[in-house]
C-alpha cells in the first residue's frame, strides 16, 4: 500500500510538473468533467436521470442516443470514484505506450459493445425464463465497461510489473482484469454498488481483450491484434487454472475458426535466396522462414529483458563469492607455499652433510 501511495504522489507531482502537456490528455479529462457534470444533474433531478439512461426495452424500441448518453449519468459515487481514478492515472501510465486515438476508440467500442451485449442477454433471459426484471427495470449507465478496459491496457503494456508486493505475494499489472471482477462481486454481494456492474465489469473484460487480441491495428506496422504469450486469454485467471483454461480457449478458438468467424494467425515469409542477391529471384528448391510477428516481438523483448536482469543478478552474487573464494585460495596457497621452502632448504642442506668420493677417507 506504501508503494502504491508513492506512486500516486510522484504521478500527481509530475502532472504538476507539466509532463503531461501536448493535450494528449484533453479528451480523457474531458469525459471525467462531463460524467462529473452528468451524476450531479442525476443526484439532481431523477427525471433527467430517466431521460439519458439506457434499458434493454428502450435500446430495442429506436432509442439509440442513449447509449452515447448512459455512461456520463448514475447514482454511484464509488463507481464514480473508480471511473476518476482510472481514466486519470490509467491514462497517465497508458499514454506512454498508445495514442490518444487508440484509447478513444478502445473505450467506446468496449462500453458500446458491452451495452448492446448486455441488451441481447436481457432478451435471451427473457425468453428463456420468462424474466423481464433485466429487460424493464434495469438501467445500464455509468463506465463500468471502460473500467475493465483500462484493466486490460495496463495489462497488456505491463503484465510483469509489480503493483503491490504483500507478504502473501506479488500483486502484478496482470492481475488487474481479474482483481477488478471480483472486487465489484464482492462490492455487489455488500451492497455497495447495483448488482449489474460486475455483470457489466465481466462483459467489458471479455470484449476488450477479444478487440485487443483479434482486432485492433497496429499503430505503426501492418499488424493486427496482439498475439503474445503473456495476453493469451488464460493469462487472465490465475496460474494454477491456466492449464484447463487454455484447453478451454483452445476449443473455443478452433470451433470459430471451423464456423469461419476467426481465422487462424497467418504466418508472413522471406524468402532468404532474395534477400542475399538483393531482390534477384530465387531458387525453386529455397524454403521460406516465418517472421515473428509484432506481439511476438514484444513478448521475446520483454522475456529477454528479464532474462538479462536476472543474468545480471546471478552474475553479481557469482562475483560476489569469486572474491570471497580467492581470498580464501590465496591464504592457502601462502599456507602450502611455506611448507614447501621449508623442504627446500633441508634438501639443499642435506647434500653437504654427504661426504664425496673426493674426500679423503677417514683413518
């Protein structure tokens, strides 16, 4: 908790300090000033409350503005609270990666998406048992959708890096998408907030990573989607359920790919006869090599840099006992050098106690 404070106390000092300047952030403060603007016209006045949100029954009956209108009103100020806080220091930390238009759009293609999903799914309730309190009486308003996706951005930019180091153990960035499901059930079981937002928070994982992986663009190469090992879909659940989720995005994935609504990744070729003569045409017997792909790119970049600081580590406790271990050397070989003069000199004494043939002989 110390660590986390710190670090909201230098984020705020450097937004002081004028590092987030170039209007990067305009947009995003932007939307915390109207939602702001938006939950006290709604603490205000419930009609108006009634007027901008959105139900399944009034999405499906022509009323399509509300769901450009829905996310800025609510009653919640805890759901308010965490939306602040995670448009502000959620871009803050995501703008070094991503640009402003890439997060604009992630938003508003999750929180629309999980809108009309969540629409749908009133409607398949209600037609399988009859239940009409999600279809009539539930008003969906407020970014709980973009919550998750803020999870997921800083998931994918630092799945490695550490939030919280706890005597239990090690809460990471990619720990977040999961830790933010349970946390608004738990929040839902006490009361504090309505019993659709982790419903909310749940769909808005889901479809953020499924735009993540499978349909955002690269910003700045031909690449689309992210298909690195560490934003795999099981990567969301702890490590010791990753092996039967993997089975189970496994399936999934290939039931798609067979009813053609995914398809598989392509793997890009070189053919290397033409690189070496520089474009000259190659061998018809010359086999093509795969090129990594962009995500795996970053998935090996980032496994090297652990790699080397690990290395690095190991080699500074190796140095570390090299020094100890030559001291100890030196003071034996002193010690067995010792020994050895001491041979010396009797060796070199004993010869002239020896008499020679050239001496006399003794009477």
């Amino acid at each position: 908790m110390k660590a986390v404070l710190e670090r909201i106390v230098k984020i705020v000092e450097e937004e002081r300090g004028g590092l987030m300047n170039g209007g990067k952030t305009v947009p995003f403060r932007v939307l915390i000033g109207v939602s702001i603007v938006g939950h006290l016209f709604t603490l205000i006045s419930p009609s108006f409350f009634q007027l901008v949100t959105l139900s399944p029954s009034s999405l499906f009956g022509v009323q399509l503005w509300r769901l450009l209108t829905s996310p800025f009103v609510g009653h919640n100020l805890l759901v308010l609270s965490i939306t602040v806080l995670s448009l502000h220091f959620g871009v803050r930390l995501l703008i070094q990666e991503f640009s402003t238009a890439h997060l604009l759009k992630t938003f508003v293609i999750t929180q629309i998406s999980s809108s009309i999903l969540l629409c749908i799914l009133s409607y398949f309730l209600y037609a399988i048992f009859a239940s009409s309190y999600l279809l009539y009486e539930v008003s969906l308003c407020g970014m709980a959708p973009i919550i998750a996706s803020v999870m997921v951005l800083v998931k994918q930019f630092l799945p490695d890096s550490i939030v919280i180091d706890t005597g239990m153990g090690r809460i990471k960035y990619t720990h977040l998408p999961l830790n933010a499901c349970l946390f608004s059930l738990i929040a839902s079981l006490l009361g504090l907030v309505r019993f659709v937002v982790p419903l909310e928070i749940l769909v808005g994982t889901q479809l953020s990573w499924t735009y993540l992986r499978f349909l955002s663009p690269h910003e700045t190469e031909a690449v689309i989607g992210d298909p690195s090992e560490h934003f795999a879909w099981a990567s969301l659940f702890p490590s010791a359920f990753r092996p039967f989720c993997s089975l189970i995005s496994k399936a999934t994935f290939r039931s798609l790919v067979k009813c053609r609504i995914c398809k598989r990744k392509q793997i890009r070729h070189v053919d290397v006869t033409s690189l070496l003569s520089n474009g000259g045409p190659s061998s018809p017997g010359m086999r093509t090599m795969p090129l990594p792909m962009d995500g795996e790119r970053k998935d090996a970049e980032r496994r090297r840099q652990k790699a080397l600081a690990e290395l690095n580590k190991r080699l500074k406790e190796q140095n570390e006992k090299k020094i100890d271990w030559d001291e100890d050397e030196e003071e034996e070989e002193e010690e067995e050098e010792r020994p050895e003069k001491v041979v010396s000199e009797t060796v070199s004494l004993t010869p002239s106690t020896i008499p020679s043939q050239s001496d006399p002989p003794i009477a």
